[in-house]
C-alpha cells in the first residue's frame, strides 16, 4: 500500500507536513469542529470545508440536482477554510477533488456534537463523510462526544484525538476500513482508556407530532426515544457508559458475508413465469395466512 508509506514518511521525516481535510455535519459555527481544526493543525496542513448549516441525519446523501456553493473564507499559510451549501459527503467530494492540490493524507470528520453509537451510525452525516472518504481509498476518522450540549467541553478529548490520528497517519488503516471513534462526556473521573469494540445494536421508537403552521396547513415532527438491550463489554455503548472512548473498525461494505452460502437456496428459485404461479402459491403459504402484521 502505497499511500499509508507516503504518509508515514512525511509525518515522520517532516520533509513535507501532512494534508489534512476537515469536515462535520455541525454547521461551521460549531464548538467540536472549531476543536478539531485547533488539533489538526497541530498534526499538518488543513483544509476545512464545512457545511453552511446542521446537516445532521443526512447520512451519505449528496447534491445531484442541487447547485453546490463554496466559499472561500479565510486563507494562511497551512490552512484553508471554506464554506459549502452542501451535505458532508458533498464536502468531502469537493474537498480532495477540487479545492486540494492533492489528495489528502487523512480525512477527520466531527467533533460532532452528539454520540454516533451503535446502529445510530446509519443516520449519521459524520460518518457518511468518513465512509465517503474511506470508499475513494482515503483514511478517514470521525470524532463524536456523548453530548448534544452546543457548548460542552471538548478539552478533555485533546490527547486521545492527536494520537489516534497520529497512529493512523504513521501506519495508515487497512483498505476499506475507517474508524468511528466516540467519546463520553466529561465528567469528575479522567477517562479512562480506549475501547476496540463492535457496534451495539440498537433501535428509535418514533413518534411522529402533528402540528398546524401559520395558514393552518398540517406538518409532522419527528421525535422519539433510544433503546438497546446490548450494552454488553465487547460494544461501544458499553465503553461509554463506562467512561472509555470507544473505537468502532468501520466498513462500507454491507454484505451479510455469513449468510452468503446459507441463502443459495435462492439460486433455485424459478424465475420463469410461465413455469409457476407465484401469486397463487404466496396465497396458500403459511405465512400469508397468519393474522400477524408484517410491522413492527
């Protein structure tokens, strides 16, 4: 692997600082990025592109349709800070493809106020731009706190953040793997180490409120609560509660590998219409004769 080599080498012989692109799904106004780019800078050379606004639960979406605007708003040796109309995933786009002369050295997306444990991650506009970077070959971490709070502390998280980072630009990470890194909150007790550990599973109960606007047109607000009955040693939602950071190996390939040879019973499935009357046996199976809704 070349390019974890060519990273090691630079931060190592300091012939040439690291390349470092910064993004968050926060809006540029917020307290855990502004913390970020203070560390990052510290490691090499950064590039900030940060969305106008919250993206949060914007997961990997990108602009197909929509115009992308960047702005460049402040520029000094070593770092570049640009605004974007987009989702994360459109910064980090823009980021390696336009705005940089080179792809970078490591894509750092956060500190995202609010925890991205446990199958949450699948909403999350943090890690969609980190899964982002990671499919185009880059190393990519996100950083999140187990605290929504718009002011929450950051100061305890400066040492963990530097060397992970450090760790990844010096070895590099393995092809297809980004780390998803989340850190509890403050507290009386210093934290306490770093956990490797898998994704909790995890589940929203939603609830959606009715409300009237202005001309007394009817909209939804989308709440609800967060439930897991997997907050077992080996899983981050563990590690947090138990004041460790939690270090999740991610991946975007989403293939249930374990089920592969269990499901080629599909392969024998006529797909022939003329040769079977599907309809008729989906009617007369058990399963479409059971009164138990299929919703959950």
């Amino acid at each position: 692997m070349l390019f974890p080599i060519f990273a090691a080498y630079c931060f190592k012989m300091d012939k040439k600082r690291p390349q470092i692109l910064i993004t968050n799904d926060d809006g540029y106004a917020a307290k855990g990025l502004r913390k970020l780019v203070t560390l990052m800078r510290t490691l090499g050379d950064v590039v900030l592109v940060s969305t106008d606004e919250v993206m949060s639960a914007k997961s990997h979406s990108c602009s197909i349709r929509e115009r992308i605007y960047v702005r460049l708003l402040h520029e000094e040796e070593g770092f570049k800070e640009y605004r974007c109309n987009g989702t994360p995933v459109d910064c980090v786009k823009l980021g390696y493809q336009k705005l940089m002369t080179q792809y970078p050295d490591l894509v750092v997306s956060g500190i995202n106020h609010g925890m991205n444990a446990a199958t949450t991650v699948v909403y999350s506009g943090t890690i969609g731009a980190v899964i982002e970077a990671c499919m185009n070959g880059l190393n990519a971490i996100g950083y999140s706190l187990f605290s929504l709070d718009p002011d929450a502390d950051f100061d305890h998280l400066d040492t963990a953040i530097l060397e992970i980072a450090k760790k990844v630009l010096i070895e590099g990470l393995p092809k297809g793997i980004c780390l998803n890194v989340n850190f509890p909150k403050r507290c009386e007790e210093p934290m306490k180490g770093i956990k490797v550990c898998r994704q909790a599973a995890c589940r929203w109960v939603e609830y959606f409120k009715e409300q009237y606007d202005e001309k007394g047109e009817r909209y939804y607000n989308l709440d609800g609560t967060f439930e897991s009955d997997d907050i077992v040693p080996d899983t981050d939602l563990w590690a947090l509660q138990n004041n460790y950071a939690s270090l999740v190996p991610t991946c975007f390939d989403w293939t249930a590998h374990s089920q592969i040879e269990l499901m080629k019973e599909f392969e024998n499935i006529t797909i022939d219409a003329r040769l079977r009357d599907t309809r008729r046996e989906i009617m007369d199976s058990p399963v479409s004769r059971s009164p138990v809704s299929h919703v959950k």
